[in-house]
C-alpha cells in the first residue's frame, strides 16, 4: 500500500483572498483549498485591513466551498467581532446556498442571478437502489459535480474539477482534480480511479495529496485506515461460480 502525504504548508493570504467594492458594500472572495485554511486565510486578511474595512457590509463568494448554517453563523460572529457585517454568500454550492438562505443571507448580488463561476451543467442519470449519479464525459477545469449519494464517472477528471459526494466516488479514466468523497463525515467511503492522481483527495474530514507516480498507473482505491488516507491496488472480487 502507498500511502498519501498530507496536505501542509501556508500560502500568502492575497492570493487566497480579495476585495473589490460593489454597489452594496464590499465583495470578499476567496479561492479553493481546504476550507481551514482559506477560513484562516480570511481571518487574517480582514485583520490585516481592519482600518480600511471597519463598519463594511460584505459579500462573501465562496466558489465551490460547502458550508452548513454552523459554519456560515460561525463566520457571522466573527465579522460582527471586526465590526464587518456579512449580509450576502454567493456559491456554486447547493448546500452552501440553502445554508446562506437558511441563517438569513443573501444569495444574489442586486437580484441578479448568483454567480456561476464557469461551473457548467452535466448531463447524468440516477439509478434506482442506493442514491448515485452516472456521469458520461470528462470533467475539464471548471466543472463542479456535488451529488448526496455515490458518483461514478466514465471519462476523465481533469485538473481544476471538483467532484463531491457524500457516498463513495468511482472514475473509469484518470481523475487528476479534486475530490471529496464521504463528504457528510463517512469514514468509509472510498475513491476509485484507474488512474489516481488527485490534486487533493478527501474522505471524510481527512485530506490527502497523491504521492509522486512511480512506474505505470494502475488502478487503485483510496480509502481511511487507522485514521490515514492509504491508497492500494483496486482488484474487484470476483464471484464463485
């Protein structure tokens, strides 16, 4: 078994958040990564410019991050601290969008329709049995895929896509974006690729990178053990005849 380095390291808080002025107030976003960090990240920034933003009514974009009414009350207690009223969060999120809706916020900037951020449409069918979408196609830079149920995809993932389930995650092709299977906390949700070389991996509340490919790809699952993301060789079972 191969297993998965961490994710560690800081990166500089302006490339992780910006403001612009807009005709409501202030536009904060903020860009992908763990959330812990670009919570961080965010905090610190509004520190930094504690002088120029004190007293601001802010709109915070948060692309694709999910974030439930705790987290969205957590981030409200926290700017009213600063003296910062957050009124509004745009995201490509489902989830966060009914989270924002549903602690008061705002979810559209001057009534116009929220915010896409490039995130395009996807063609897919659900199946009966257990909740899980069937993608046909590959996902290129941009692409959001959010499903609470299993997601199996036949094509590629490519860097810059952002496949999310709260059930297990299969790609017949190369998944090299981001993914985050178990998403509602399922410790025993895995990934599956023919070809696993995720930007950053995620089950549960765990976070992983891809080591670096060492001979051929073959396909491999990655899945928690004893508390680590771990990667081994994806072999199905065959049935007795």
């Amino acid at each position: 078994m191969t297993e998965i380095a961490w994710v560690e390291g800081t990166q500089d808080t302006s490339a992780l958040v910006q403001i612009k002025g807009i005709r409501e107030g202030l536009l904060v976003t903020v860009g992908d990564g763990a959330w812990d960090d670009i919570h961080r990240a965010l905090l610190q920034h509004l520190d930094q410019q504690a002088g120029f933003l004190r007293g601001a009514r802010l709109a915070l974009d948060v692309g694709n991050h999910i974030l439930k009414a705790a987290d969205l009350g957590q981030l409200s207690k926290e700017f009213a601290d600063r003296q910062l009223t957050l009124w509004a969060v745009l995201s490509s999120s489902p989830t966060t969008e009914r989270s924002a809706q549903s602690f008061g916020l705002a979810t559209r900037l001057g009534g116009r329709p929220r915010i896409e951020r490039g995130v395009a449409p996807l063609d897919t069918a659900l199946h009966g049995g257990e909740s899980a979408v069937l993608v046909r196609r590959t996902l290129r830079s941009g692409f959001s895929l959010e499903h609470a149920g299993h997601v199996v995809i036949i094509g590629d993932v490519n860097p810059g896509a952002q496949v999310v389930a709260s059930g297990n995650v299969v790609v017949w092709g190369r998944l090299r974006g981001l993914v985050h299977a178990g998403a509602e906390g399922d410790e025993k949700a895995v990934v599956c690729a023919l070809d696993l070389s995720p930007t950053q991996l995620r089950i549960a509340g765990q976070i992983a990178l891809a080591p670096k490919r060492r001979g051929k790809p073959q396909p491999e699952m990655a899945r928690i053990i004893n508390g680590q993301v771990v990667a081994e060789p994806w072999v199905p079972k065959r049935e007795k005849l």
